[in-house]
C-alpha cells in the first residue's frame, strides 16, 4: 500500500507553494519524520517530512512547480522498513478549499499576531488525547493545540475539550464546509450584495484563537506615556549616511527603540518573564519580536539575544528579516520564542493603541506615529515630533509601577539617547 | 577516612519503615551521603515487621484454608483440612524475614549505611545514637528526616498485655487459635485481623464505638460489607464503649455501654481481646522537646509543604505527621522529601491515595466518597456496577460486591472510585492511575479492557455513568 504526500496547510493567505527543492529521489528509503523537500511560500519556508517510512515511489510536482495546499507532492510506498504507525494524513490534505486568493490580510490591525505557523497534521496532536477528550474533540471538531490543558503536565482532560467546544476558542480549521443551512441562508443575502460570507481561513482563525487565548488568560492593561523624538531624529540625520556606508545598512529609529527596551527590561525583570504554572520565570535573555510589515500583512521575527547586540547588528538583523519577510524566506523559528515584543502601528498612521500580549510575554511596546504637536517645554509652547509609546503588560506578575518606571525609562532612553552610551 | 567523616552525612533518616527506607533509597540515588538508624534491628518499620506483611501473609494462608475447604465444590477433594498454626507462624515469618532482608540489601546497594539503634536529635543537624549493641555514636547531618512512624493507640484504663489483651502485634502471634476473639474496633487492623481468626475458627465479636465500621469509608460500601463479614459469622456490636477490659487467668472479660449514654452495661467474656482502635504518631524520645520541633494537638509533627519541621534542615514524613496513616503515603512522601533536597521539584497528590482492606472480599478505594461530595456540595453522578454480573467473578465465584464510580454531573471528572469485592486492592490501581491524570468515567469507559477479567467491572461502572453499561 502506498502513502501520499500532500501540501500541508500553509497559514491564512498562503494557497499556493513553490517546490524549492527534493532532498529525495524516486528510489531512496526514507524514514518517519525525514524531510522530502522543501517549500517556499511568501512568507515563510518550509520541510515536507514522511509521515511514514518506505521507499519514496514516485514524484509527482518537480522542483519548481507551484502546487496548491493539499496538492499531492508524491508518493511512498512500503518499503523494508517497517511501516510506523501511520499518522493519519494532514486535515487539509483533502482538495483544497479555494480560499481567497492572495487577498492581502488586514494589515491595519496593529496588533502583531504570532508567526503564520502551518497547523501540524491535527491528527498527530489528537492521538495524545485521552480517549474522552478525543471524542469530544473530533465531535466538535476542536484543534487541540489550542485547548489549554489543567491536567497533569498540561494535559487537555474532557472537562477543558468541553469547555473549548463550548466557548467555541478552539475550533478547528479544517475544511469543513459550514452546514449546509447556514450556508443557503447566508446565500441569499449574499446574493443581495448587503453582505459577503467567506469562509475564515486557518491563519485568521489561529489569530482570533490566540488573541482571545491572551485576553482570556492574562490580566491586561495598557500605560502611555509620549517622546519626544527630537533628539533622536537630530542623530540620525547627523549619522545615517556613515552608518549606512559602514554597515550596509539603513539607520532606523528601530535600533534605538530595541536599545531602550533592553536597557529598560534589565532593570524591570518582570516585563521579560513568563507564568509557568505556580511559578514565574525571569529571563536573563532579551529574544525581541520585532514586527516587519510586508506586502503580505505583519509578520514577528524574533532577534535573539539583542541583549549582547550592538545598534549596527540589531538594525542588520531587523533589516535580513526585512528581506527574508519579503522574499519568503522567513522560517517557522525566526517567529518563535520572543520574550517581548515591540509592535508598530505608527506605519499605518495609528496615534495610539493598546497592543494585545504575545502569551506568554508579559510586556509588549507600541510604538505610534510621530506627529508634529505644540508642546511645552520650559513654560513656552514649542512644536516638537512626538510620539506615543503603550505598554501592554500583564498585571498578574508586573505591578503597575513596574509596568510605568519601565515606560518612563523607555521614554528617557530615546529623549535622550546618549543615555544608552553611558547605560544610564 | 577520618573520624569526622565517618560520622557526617548528607541526610540522616531516622526509622526505616517504608517511608523512611524509600527516602534514604531516593536520596542516595540524588548523590547523597545518607545513614538510616532503627531501633527495630531490622529495617521494614512496622509495616514489614508486625503490620501490613505479617497480617498479609497470615490472610492469605487462612483465605487458601478457605479456598480449601470449599475446593469441593470445584470438584477437588481433599479429605480432612488441618491448620498447624505453628507452622503458619514460620510461613508468615519467612514472609517478613524475606522482605527485610531484602530491604537491608537495597539499602547497601544504595550505599546507604544502616544503624541499629534509638536516635535522639540533641541539636539541629546532630543526632546521638543509643547502639542496640551497646554503645554510643553522634552523627552530624545536613539534613535529617524523621520518619519514626506510629504506635498502638491505647485504650484509657485498659492494660495491654500482649497475652489476653493484646494489640495488632500480639494478635499477629497468638499462640492458639482463641475460642473467642473480641475486637474493639472496626476499622481496617480489626477487621483484618478479625478475619485472619474466624478463617482459622475462632468466633469473632467486634465491638465499635461509632454506629458504622470502617469510619471514612464510603457509608454504601461499608454497609455492604458489614454485610459479608456477617455472613461469614463475624459478630458486630456498633454503638458501644468499653468501659472496662480486664485480663483474667485463661480468658479476659470485657464490658460495654451504649456509646449513645446511659443504658445498661454487658460483659463479655473472651479469651483473647485485640485492641484496634487506631494509632498515634510514634514521637517519643526523638528529643523533639529538646530542640524544640513543634506537634499539633494530635501529637503529630506539623511540617510545610516540603515536609520541613519548623526547625531548619529536620524533616518528617508518614505517620508522625498529618494525613492517613499508610505506607504508600509514607513512601511517595518520602521520595518527595529526597527530590526536595536534592533540589528537584516534588509533590504529593493527596487527593489521589488509594486505601484498601485486606479481607475477603477486598475493600478499597480512591478519591472522595458520596458523603464527602455531598458535604462539599458537588454534583455528583454514579455508575455502579455489580461482580455479580462479571463473566470472570462468576466462574470465580467471587460475586460479591460492586465497583462503584462516582464523576462529575457536570465535567465527568472521576471524583471517587469505590469496591467492593476480590482484588479490589488490585482493581483500584487503575482507578488512581486514571485520577492522577485527572480522566473523565468516559475515558476509562473508552479503555479497552481485557475479557474476561475483574477490571472490566471497572469499565462497566464507568459506561454506567452515562446509563450505558453492557452486561447489565
């Protein structure tokens, strides 16, 4: 019996793949789990592994070609290897739903959303269920990796499957038509013109999923404070010819706004921590999210480490994830595993917003417009470029002065930024 | 080595029962330097030595007497059945020689160093040791965990002997079989005990001050089986005090009066009576006063959540501190004790600890029963299945009993498991297994389970939740 290999679900407004490269041949034994070959989408690249070991028997898209999300890639048949317990083929491995094509996402949404990540297959997650809260998975039709789990080791028992079937957070995004009924009566307003049912898409159900996940678990709420970009504008008309020059790469206001953060989150550990089970976790690591806006909508790569990087090297990583966010290059693990993140609405003109935690941080930034106001410096009203600055942060481990003193220091860092020369 | 180093040690455990032995085992496989010190002479604590294996050696050898005598109706026969209680006596002996012995070699396998001897904290972090040999020695220990475990709760005015008035030690060694053996005391020591002698042909009579055996056991389950220790002519009288117990030359008389007040006394005479109202935390002179750890009003050695004493670096687990007096409480405690030192996150789920009687049938349990939901106020449902209607238990003949689940009306959590019938210290292993994991009656109902077995009546119990069970 042979097995067929099928484009994955890629992530919201991903339908299609280009095959960058066979890492197989039509004849060579592969084993469960061996990556078959690569794909590029816009946004990200990713493995296609085996779900199965045997003999890879045939190739049906070549390197090149661009195939559909479950689209068969090839086929493997039984080979001497024993067959491993086949994972049962991914959910979207059915005929691909036609999803809005290349639809750019809402980009206005200054929220950064975590990383597009492609669902793994659903049924490699169920196969860990207890029996119960499989059944009620399946039954509603759940996406398990999106169930918080109360058992032993983060378990999901019946009692949290029900819950998730019940608040509707988890539902799962396989392409399961809607009922029937609910498409007809959704068809004949549709035809009207008033309204437009389409179908949401896995990536947006991932976002709502996640969004609300934070809401629902974090306390949140947002302090502001505003900056006065002037300094900071002044040094960079001064210097971003030589730094360009020298670096190759272009002086942005990002670098700076990372150096504050780093500068401001050694000093107020709670805003780089996380809630794991009874315990909280300070890290003494900077991994920053970044947000990069690209033609396909907000991505997040996550800068490692920036608390050991320099302002060159920090603006040299944002700017590679820059082009890897436009050229596609992006992989799952640049999006993963930030421990604050700085969020960006002022690209799209927004004044002031109130970003929404990437769980499980416990401090996201949001950055604004600079905008030309009369302000009051020294009892006489002057015209200065300022900006808005939220922090969104977690009120179950950061205290509100935290939360304002890390705020402030942020604000004092880029007013002032030879602060950040003397670490003062 | 020099005489210092001889004598300091990571850990020093103090009773080697099964808690203390499992946390000694535990910590030197953490990389601790560990002495374990007993005044028994051999390590097992009582469970090993004068508790859980001697009375289970002596139950099984009366349950195969029983077996025996009713072989018949198998179709075996095997003419006259005789008891040589001496030789029972070295049957259960061996039993708790085999099980030391091999205690005291997991504990060199561990390298850990087994003292004899009565230890006595005269500071923190020092111990002096009174040698059974003779003899003194002191040991300094960063840590020390007192693991002295409990003694027979004595009854007030009435002398124990160990001859006609005896405790669960002396009724695990009477030299006769008794005519009639009176027990105070239904709870699990009494009723095990109890049955060991009515299997050998004593009359048994157990006197109870509450109106219930088995307090804390499910009230259904204990009703029920009240009901098959009475079939097998064990005696109840519920409801009464002993006001008085005195031993005489060859038999002892005893006198009650209702629990509930006044009322008219009676006297009972037996030739042998057991004592088994319960037991208290064994904490005599550990030197607890001396350096001052504290105990609450029951005597027992209060402890945080990491089972330190209030003094720094002197622990306590099992039966000195709070909670039932068990051994596999003890153990589980103990390990936690040891990951605790070594720096390991640890702990004890309390909610999940399984009890079983040893008689037959079986008795056991997990979890909460229906009068602690009802007290709790939880909304409860119950799938209760009968032996009776087990494929297995029939051609046993072990069809007495039930397995009886009690889940969550709203969340199907599994809240209680309770049974009753053969091997249910067995068939409850599953039940916890399933708790500790927080599982619903619906998964233990989507387990498959083996045909024909006792544990499909678990399944069956767990179906009946949802009103679905099959043979039924």
């Amino acid at each position: 019996m042979s097995s067929e290999i099928r484009v994955p679900a890629l992530g919201e407004s991903i339908t299609e793949a280009t095959i960058a490269q066979w890492y197989k041949k039509p004849g060579d034994a592969v084993s469960v789990d061996e990556p078959l070959c690569e794909l590029e989408t816009d946004k990200v690249t990713i493995e296609v592994p085996a779900h199965v070991a045997g003999v890879l028997s045939e190739i049906i898209a070549k390197e090149g070609e661009t195939v559909e999300v479950g689209a068969l890639l090839a086929s493997i048949g039984e080979g001497q290897a024993a067959a491993a317990p086949a994972a049962a083929a991914p959910a979207a491995a059915a005929p691909a739903p036609a999803e809005p094509v290349s639809a750019p996402e809402p980009v206005a949404a200054p929220q950064p959303v975590a990383a597009p990540q492609p669902a793994a297959p659903a049924s490699a997650a169920t196969q860990d269920l207890s029996p119960a809260a499989r059944r009620v998975v399946e039954e509603h039709g759940l996406a398990p990796e999106m169930i918080a789990g109360t058992g032993k080791d983060g378990r999901i028992t019946k009692e949290d499957a029900m819950q998730a079937a019940q608040s509707g957070t988890a539902t799962a995004s396989a392409a399961v038509s809607a009922p029937a009924s609910a498409a007809t009566a959704g068809a004949s307003i549709a035809a009207s013109g008033h309204e437009e049912r389409v179908k949401m898409t896995r990536l947006r159900k991932t976002i709502a999923a996640r969004l609300k996940e934070s809401q629902n678990t974090a306390a949140q709420l947002t302090t502001f404070n505003e900056v006065d970009m002037s300094a900071l504008m002044a040094l960079r008309s001064e210097y971003k010819d030589l730094f360009e020059k020298k670096y190759g790469v272009r002086l942005g206001f990002m670098g700076f706004f990372v150096r504050a953060c780093v500068t401001a989150l050694r000093e107020i550990p709670a805003v780089n921590a996380e809630i794991a089970g009874d315990e909280i976790i300070y890290k003494k690591y900077v991994n920053m999210g970044v947000a990069v806006g690209t033609e396909k909508g907000l991505v997040v790569p996550v800068v490692r480490d920036v608390q050991d990087m320099g302002l060159a090297e920090i603006e040299q990583a944002i700017g590679n994830f820059g082009r890897k966010a436009r050229d596609g290059q992006l992989a799952i693990n640049d999006l993963q595993g930030g421990t604050f993140t700085i969020s960006n609405g002022g690209v799209y003109g927004s004044l002031m917003s109130t970003p929404i935690l990437n769980m499980p941080q416990s401090g996201i930034l949001g950055m604004h417009k600079i905008q030309q106001r009369p302000v009051v410096v020294n009892g006489d009203v002057v015209v200065r470029p300022m900006m808005y600055l939220a922090l969104s942060y977690d009120h179950r481990i950061v205290d509100g002065k935290e939360a304002v003193t890390f705020l402030v220091r942020v604000k004092e860092c880029l007013e002032t930024p030879e602060r950040l020369l003397l670490d003062i | 080595m020099s005489e210092e180093n001889t004598n300091s040690f990571d850990l020093v455990v103090i009773g080697s029962g099964p808690g203390g032995y499992v946390c000694a085992i535990r910590a030197a496989q953490l990389g601790m330097k560990v002495a374990i010190i007993d005044k028994r002479g051999a390590p097992g604590g009582t469970c090993l030595n004068v508790g859980c294996i001697p009375s289970k050696a002596l139950l099984h050898a009366s349950e195969v007497l029983q077996e025996t005598q009713h072989a018949g109706d198998m179709g075996i026969s095997v003419g006259a059945v005789k008891v040589d209680l001496e030789k029972m006596m070295s049957f259960k002996q061996a039993g708790i020689d085999g099980n030391t012995q091999g205690v005291t070699f997991l504990l060199k396998k561990n390298k850990v160093e087994e003292i004899h001897g009565a230890a006595r904290l005269t500071a923190p972090g020092d111990v002096h040791i009174d040698l059974l040999d003779g003899g003194q020695r002191s040991l300094q220990a960063k840590n020390i965990v007192i693991a002295t475990g409990s003694e027979v709760t004595p009854l007030p005015g009435i002398e124990i002997d160990e001859d006609r008035i005896v405790s669960s030690t002396g009724a695990l060694n009477l030299p006769s079989i008794p005519k009639h053996l009176v027990i105070v005391g239904a709870g699990i020591i009494g009723l095990e005990l109890g049955s060991v002698w009515r299997r050998l042909g004593a009359e048994v009579t157990v006197v109870e001050f509450l109106d219930r055996i088995t307090p804390g056991v499910d009230a259904d389950l204990a009703k029920n089986f009240q009901r098959a220790l009475k079939k097998q002519g064990i005696n109840f009288m519920l409801g009464k005090k002993v006001t008085a117990a005195k031993a005489l030359k060859a038999s002892a008389k005893i006198t009650l009066a209702p629990a509930s007040g006044d009322g008219a006394e009676e006297t009972l005479t037996a030739d042998r009576v057991l004592i088994a109202i319960g037991r208290r935390p064994h904490t005599q002179g550990l030197g607890l006063e001396a350096i001052g750890v504290t105990r609450d009003q029951q005597g027992r050695i209060e402890t945080d959540a990491h089972f330190k004493t209030n003094i720094d670096g002197v622990f306590a687990i099992g039966d000195v501190i709070a909670g039932p007096m068990l051994a596999h409480k003890a153990e589980e405690e103990g390990v936690a004790v040891a990951e605790h030192l070594a720096g390991k996150p640890s702990h004890v789920n309390y909610d999940v600890i399984p009890g079983v009687i040893y008689t037959a049938p079986e008795v056991a349990w997990v979890g909460r029963t229906e009068e602690q939901l009802k007290a709790d106020g939880v909304d409860y449902a119950v799938g209760k299945f009968p032996f009776s209607a087990n494929g297995r238990a029939k051609v046993n003949g072990t069809t007495e009993g039930f397995v009886k689940i009690l889940a969550d009306a709203k969340t199907d959590r599994v809240l209680g498991v309770h049974i009753l019938g053969a091997q249910a210290g067995n068939l409850i292993a599953e039940a916890a297994m399933a708790m500790e994991f927080s599982a619903s009656s619906e998964d233990i109902a989507r387990t498959c389970h083996a045909h024909p077995t006792l544990p499909e009546a678990v399944k069956e119990a767990a179906l009946a939740i949802e009103k679905r069970a099959l043979h039924m």
